[in-house]
C-alpha cells in the first residue's frame, strides 16, 4: 500500500513494485493522479487499485485501511511516501526518531521499519518549486551542483531502494534512515 501515488516518487514505486510482481494499492489525495498510476500499471499487466485518501485526516486514512484490507487478504509492504512540503525539515529529524521506535516495537514481530533520505528528485515537488524561481531552468541546474553526481535524482532511483528494502534481500535491515542523494550530503562539489 502507497501513499502519495499519485505523483513522483510514489508513483514510480508503484510501478516498480507491480513491475516486480507486487499486488498494489495506490492512494493520494488527488484521485485523477492516482487513477492515472493505477491505469499505467493495469495497462502493463500489473494488479492495482486506486484510493482517494488524505493521510492528514485519521477518518480518511481508516477509510484506507478499510479499503485495503477488503482488497487484499493479507498486506506486506507500506510505502508512507505522501507528506507535504511545509513543516518537511521539521519533521524529517522526527520522521527518523519515529523509524527506529516503530523498528523496536515491531522487530519481534518480524516487521521492519525504514526511512528513505532522497536528494533533491525530480518530481512535482521540485517541479512546483523550480517554476516558481525567476528561472526556472537556472534554479534546476544550481539544484543539480548541490549533488556529488552534478544533477537531481529521478523518481525511479529512490523507488528501487523502496522495493529493495522491502524485499528479502534487506531481510537484516530495520531502523535505518537509507540515503539516496546523489552526494547531496557530501558537501558542495567544486563549482564551475
Ligand atoms: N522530491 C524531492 O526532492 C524530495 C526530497 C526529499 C523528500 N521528498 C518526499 O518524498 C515524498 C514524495 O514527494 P514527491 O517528490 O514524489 O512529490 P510529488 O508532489 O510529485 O508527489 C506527492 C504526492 O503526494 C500527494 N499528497 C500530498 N498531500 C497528500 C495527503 N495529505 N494525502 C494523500 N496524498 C497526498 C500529492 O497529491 C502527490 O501526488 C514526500 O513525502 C516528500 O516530502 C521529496
């Protein structure tokens, strides 16, 4: 189940997961995106079912809940990707406490708990914001020298370490925060 799949990020882990053989449910507050997502992954072959859910509203996301469970006898993997802008840096220092707890509580049970640290993405999230520079073309490209690899990461690149971490292979990892930045957090590349 995936939030916020109506657009980047979450979109194209829902595709990456369908494409792996994964069963998805695909949730966002915009129901013609995440319609969208669902027909692009059933037009593939894929299984997906498409939710309008606001994840700032508990009756909502119990609606959700409700929907997925009538969808799927048993549900293995949530991708909690949908979040707003505002408040983002505030809450990602509590988005990483709440990992390693819910990690804790739940490891016992054999259910793992991990966070991703993107880069700057190319999404309608960083799309939003370039358009609003005087230019937008120059702010993209400054926002690409910010990263060691000299430009911003694509929605597919964080959404392979989604699957990835869901899947088996990353059976010994929980409570991690997994950065996938491009080197954004190595330091400014020498300019020019
Ligand atoms: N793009 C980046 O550079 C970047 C960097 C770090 C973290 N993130 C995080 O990645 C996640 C995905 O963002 P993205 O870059 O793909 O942006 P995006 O704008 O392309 O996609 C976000 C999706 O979430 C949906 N959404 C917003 N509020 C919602 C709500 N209350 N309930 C349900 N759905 C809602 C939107 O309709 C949209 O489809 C966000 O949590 C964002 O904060 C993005």
């Amino acid at each position: 189940m995936i939030t916020g799949a109506g657009s980047g990020i979450g979109r194209a882990s829902a595709k990456e997961f369908a494409r792996e053989g994964a069963r998805v449910l695909v949730a966002d507050i915009n129901f013609d995106g995440v319609r969208e997502t669902a027909e692009h992954i059933q037009s593939a072959g894929g299984f997906a079912r498409a939710v309008i859910t606001d994840v700032a509203d508990a009756s909502s996301v119990k609606n959700l809940v409700e929907e997925t469970l009538k969808a799927f006898p048993q549900v293995h993997v949530l991708l909690n990707n949908a979040a707003r802008c505002a408040g983002y840096c505030a809450t990602k220092g509590a988005i990483i406490a709440l990992t390693k707890a819910m990690a804790i509580d739940y490891g016992k049970e054999v259910i793992r708990v991990n966070c991703i640290c993107p880069g700057y993405i190319d999404s309608g999230l960083t799309q939003s914001y370039f358009e609003a520079q005087p230019d937008p073309g120059g702010a993209r490209a400054v926002a690409g020298k910010l990263h060691a690899l000299w430009r911003i990461g694509q929605p597919e690149e964080v959404a392979r370490l989604a699957v990835f971490l869901a899947s088996d292979e990353a059976s010994f990892m929980t409570g991690s925060a997994v950065v996938v930045d491009g080197g954004f957090g190595s330091g400014l590349p020498p300019q020019g």
